[in-house]
C-alpha cells in the first residue's frame, strides 16, 4: 500500500527516502517507509501525522497520478515477464510456471523482477503461491509459499487482514473483519474453521468469498461458456488522442458502450483488456483484474488511467513502441461473470439503477456540448458559499481548488 506515496513523491521530484504521507478525507491513507519511521501512520489525521513528522509532505490522493507512474514499473515487468495483469496501481500479478522454466527456478525469477523493477527506479517484493490472493499476502511478507501450503500460510494472518487489500475485497469487507474480531476470531484460521454454511447464513455473499480464501480455495469461478459475441468496445479517435483530457472523455463513451452490451449480455467483466493502436501502427495492451465486476465509472477510470500512463510514458521516454497519438481504442472482456453476482441490494436498488441511467444522460450530453458542457459540484475551502465549491467536468477526478478545512 506505499504505492501512493512513491508516486507522490516522484510527482513532486522528492528521493525516493523522503518522508511523504498521502491523504484522503483529511486522514493517511499510505505513507512512505521514512515517514512511518518518523510515526506516521493510516488513519490518522493530517494535523497528527504533521505534529508526529514536521517534515512529511503531504500531497492527496490521485488515483491517475498512482498509475500514471506505475505504467513505466509495469513495462519493466513486462520485457522479464509478459501478460502481467494490473490489480492496482502498485500491485502486479502474473503467472510464474513459465518465467520459473526459463530462468531455472521461481526463487530466480524472482530475483529477475526484482532486480527489472529497480532499474526502473522503484522497489517490490515479489509473493509466490498456488492462489492469487494468498500469493498478494505473500508478497507482503517477501515469501514463497509451498505447494499446497496455501492454508496454512494464511491460518496465522490476523482477522483484519482480510479487509487489508481493497483489490481483494468487497465494499463491506472492513466492517466483516471488524465484527468477527468483536466476536472472538481473531486469526484467518480460527474463521476458515467455521463451516461454510454457518458463514453464509450468518455474514452473507462477500462473507462466503472471505471464506473461501481463508482455507485457501480457488478463487471464483469463470463465466464458465464462450464469451458472448460482440462484447468489445471499439473506438476510432478522430483527432487521435494526445492528451490526458482528450483520453479522459474516450474512456467514459468506451465505457458506456461496453457496459450495454455487458447489460445486454446479463454478464459483468472482472478482467478487462484494455488496447490501443498508435499513428505508426504500433499496439499497446494492458490486462486490469478487480475483484468485483467493474461499474461502468470503473472502467472510465481505468481507461483513462491507462491512455494517462501510456500518453505520459512517451512524453517523457519515448518508448514502448509509442510511436504516435492513439487512433483506435478497444476494450475486451477478457473474463465475465453470470449476472447474479451483478444483483443489487433489495434496499436502494431502484436508486441505483436511476443513478446509472442519469449519468448515461449527462454523458450524452457532454458528447453533444462538450466535455465542459455537464459539471459537478466539489467541497473546496474558502471563506465564503461560492468560494466553497469547486465545479470540475464530470468523470474528472473531483480535485478541490484548495484543501477543504482551509479557509
């Protein structure tokens, strides 16, 4: 989870040893090694984790800066092994049975992306393990887990590491790991003993997921059928795409494209390809996985993230095969889920259902009238109401003018 303050740090062309701490709603949600030396910590508030370290800067949260600078750490990657999939900005997976051959042993494939990530001037610990999930927790502690050995690692993991890594996890999953703590089970074990039926009854859907990962099971299962035809999104850029704006309002219209025919289809998309064709003929593709089948907001965000990274890498290092500005986007499904894990609460569904419908509206309209034609409110600081409110185009990141407990 330092991810955040590593690219906060490049942004504001710190060393890579400074004390940063990156903050969301006013309390530290990642925060470099220097700076937890010092006593910074997630979750307090910025005022303490100022008064604790004078010296931390502080920047805000910015998902497209974490990726933007992650793109070069995923390139690098990629040249030792390829078909590396995006979980987050700062998280990579990949499959090792084949790197492992090549270079003799999964310990010196290791060592080879290790030492790959260095040279493109970030550090990783690498995790090994029969399943994805147990193998992120893996890497947290620098480990290989043994054949078979999935459950057992995880058994002696505190409870609350199961909210640990948000890509992992669903939306209700802190409030889970708190309330089995309350009730006694405190270790991953202690709840992967509980009887599968005792936890759906008792904790629901993403209780049951939880508990498949903590004895260690596969994962959820694929779509299991062909994927449905024409699912792709498919978009040609006239005038090819340059900028980060420009990329921006791309990925929301290819993502509303895409999620009607996933709607249409009765299936949601939990791996998606994203890819682009260059001036010059070249094509770049990137793979992001999510834990949850992606909204159609998710994917715009991950759209533009990726353009975001792709765009900037060849400003600054004219490389990748970034021969020119982008003339086509496509997104693919690569992996789809049945419609049930797409369904709604009973309470608030309608809602949500008009939510999406408006934001289809006003999306259409910002293609109408232009980007800057739909805006939204932002909570921004200042000494009076008008001052207060920052507008900024829909599907932008709300960034405030100023910092909103600033007068």
């Amino acid at each position: 989870m330092d991810w955040p303050a590593v690219a906060a740090a490049a942004a504001a062309g710190l060393e890579p040893t400074a004390q940063v701490a990156v903050t969301l709603a006013n309390r530290v949600v990642a925060c470099s090694a220097a700076a937890r030396e010092a006593g910074v910590r997630r979750g307090l508030r910025r005022r303490e984790a100022q008064a604790r370290c004078p010296a931390v800067h502080i920047a805000a949260a910015d998902p497209a800066r974490d990726a933007r600078f992650f793109e070069g750490v995923v390139m690098a990657v990629d040249d030792v092994v390829p078909r590396a999939e995006v979980l987050r900005p700062g998280l990579l997976v990949l499959a090792i049975r084949g790197a492992a051959r090549y270079f003799g042993s999964e310990q010196a494939a290791a060592e080879r992306l290790v030492d790959a990530v260095a040279a493109a001037g970030a550090e990783c610990q690498v995790g090994i393990a029969d399943r994805l999930a147990t193998a992120v927790f893996a890497a947290r502690a620098g480990r290989v887990v043994e054949p078979g050995g999935d459950a057992q690692f995880l058994s002696a993991l505190s409870i609350r590491q199961l909210a640990a890594e948000p890509s992992l996890s669903g939306p209700g999953r802190a409030e889970l790991a708190d309330l089995l703590w309350r009730m006694g089970i405190r270790t991953v074990g202690q709840f992967a003993a509980l009887s599968r039926g005792d936890v759906a009854s008792r904790f629901g859907a993403d209780a049951v997921v939880a508990h498949r990962f903590a004895r260690g099971d596969p994962g959820r299962a694929p779509y299991g059928r062909e994927l449905p035809p024409d699912l792709e999104a498919v978009l040609q850029c006239d005038p090819p795409i340059e900028r980060v704006d420009a990329a921006a309002f791309a990925g929301r219209t290819l993502a509303a494209a895409l999620h009607r025919g996933l709607e249409g289809a009765g299936v949601g998309c939990t791996r998606l390809a994203i890819h682009a064709v260059t001036a010059g003929g070249g094509e770049l593709s990137r793979v992001w996985r999510c834990a949850e089948p992606l909204t159609e907001d998710a994917t715009a965000d991950r759209v533009r993230w990726q353009l975001d990274g792709w765009l900037t890498s060849r400003s600054v290092a004219g490389q990748v095969g970034l021969d020119g500005p982008v003339n086509l986007l496509r997104l693919q499904p690569v992996e789809v889920v049945s419609a049930e894990a797409l369904q709604l609460p009973l309470w608030g569904g309608l809602g949500e259902e008009d939510r999406l419908r408006a934001r289809r509206a006003l999306v259409r309209v910002q293609g109408l009238l232009g980007q800057e034609a739909v805006q939204v409110p932002v909570l921004s600081g200042g000494r009076g109401p008008a001052e207060r409110i920052t507008l900024t185009p829909l599907g932008d990141e709300p960034v405030p003018r100023s910092a909103p407990d600033r007068p």
